[in-house]
C-alpha cells in the first residue's frame, strides 16, 4: 500500500518552462489536494478536488492549473514557471472533504531559475 | 483574516523530558482539528486528531488538548526521543465551510539527547 506517491521528486525549471507534476493515491479516496510549502508560511492550498471530476480554487491558484484524471490522480501543472513558484509541492488525500484526515505525499521540491 | 497560529517557533526539550507544542485558532466555527508531524525532507504525518465535542484525546505517548473558551490547541509529547525532532503543525477545518484543512506556520521541536 503506496498512499500518495508524487513524481517528480525534484525539479529544476527555467522561467517560462511549463511541467506538470503528478500525483496518484491508492486509498480509494474521494477528495485530494495539492498545497505549495515556503519558509515560514506553511501549508497554503493551491488546488483541491473533492471528488472525482471536480475541481476549484484553494488560496493560491494563480499561475497553477490541475486535472483530475479519474478518482486515483490529480495533476498539477504550471504553464509558464515563475521563480516566485519555487518552492516544495505537496499532493494529498482524504477520504473525504472536511473532517477527515488527510494523507501526504513526499513532496516535489521545485527550482524555478 | 482567522488563520491558525502558533505560540511558539521554536522549541527544544531534553531527552526524556515532555514537550508541549501549543496552537491558537481564531474561528470559532472549526470543530476538527489535526497535529501533524513532518520530518525533514518528508511530507507532514498525521499524528492525532481531535472533535470539538471533546477536550481531550490520547494516543501512543501523545496527548492533544483543546481549550474551546480560549480558542486554544496543544499537543503533548511524553518520554521525548530523538526522534520526535521534526516540524509540529495544527490545522483546523471549519464547519460549514467548503471543508479544507487550514494549516498553521509550524514549531520546530528539537530533543537533545
């Protein structure tokens, strides 16, 4: 049993570039969830899927944008990378939206230079 | 705006000694409340949760505590070991609300042995 398995680990991108980082879970959970991680400011909420075939806005979705492929996925992509999107990826899940436990994966450390 | 924060950034216990890592919410709407742990280089893991409909809740040497009056969170670590150094974070989910987990910035535990 994997839980939430992101690729890449790390990545380094010039400004401009575009990537996408993926994320799977093999939990069966309905809702899942990519947060950006910075020095100082913890967890901020980018993205968020509440079940299959939604998808909205957290608290910082510009320049982001993600799919959510079937129940097990959840992709994040940047179109343009920014330097000021450096920073560490993390994709989660959760049985359901609120009031429930979420799981982590072990983080996308991205450079955008 | 209510965000979860945290009293203290920093903390460090000696070997054996009980931590306690506190947390203060704002909204008194949240009724789910999570600690996670999250070591370095790792994705943050679920530690224990607590309802608003309780005040206190066990696990394996460690005790969260919730203070509804004085919006108030804490985590109590016993016997610390090593390697419970790790970055401590609290987050709450707020009733009614779209249901996403709001992190606070974090505290840093370090045991010495």
């Amino acid at each position: 049993n994997a839980g939430v398995t992101q690729t890449p680990k790390f990545q380094v991108l010039k400004t401009g570039q575009s990537m996408t980082l993926q994320c799977a879970q093999d939990m069966n959970h309905n809702s899942m969830y990519w947060y950006r991680q910075d020095p100082g400011m913890g967890l901020r909420l980018i993205y968020y899927s509440a079940s299959e075939g939604t998808t909205d806005k957290g608290e910082v979705p510009n320049g982001y944008n993600v799919s959510r492929l079937n129940k097990r996925e959840f992709s994040l992509r940047l179109e343009s990378a920014a330097p000021s999107q450096t920073s560490v990826y993390f994709c989660a899940s959760s049985l359901n939206r609120g009031g429930t436990e979420a799981f982590f994966g072990q983080g996308t450390r991205l450079t955008v230079v | 705006g209510e965000s979860v924060g945290l009293h203290l950034p920093t903390l460090s216990v000696q070997e054996g000694d009980n931590s306690i890592i506190n947390c203060a919410y704002s909204n008194s709407a949240s009724d789910y409340f999570i600690w996670y742990k999250q070591e370095s280089g790792k994705g943050p893991q679920f530690i224990i949760d607590i309802r608003s409909n309780m005040d206190k809740r066990q696990g394996q040497r460690v005790t969260v505590l919730l203070n509804k009056t004085v919006k108030h969170l804490s985590l109590q670590i016993a016997a610390t070991q090593p390697g419970d150094s790790a970055v401590y974070f609290c987050a709450e989910n707020i009733s009614g609300s779209q249901g996403n987990l709001i992190f606070g910035k974090g505290t840093k535990l370090s045991v010495k042995p």
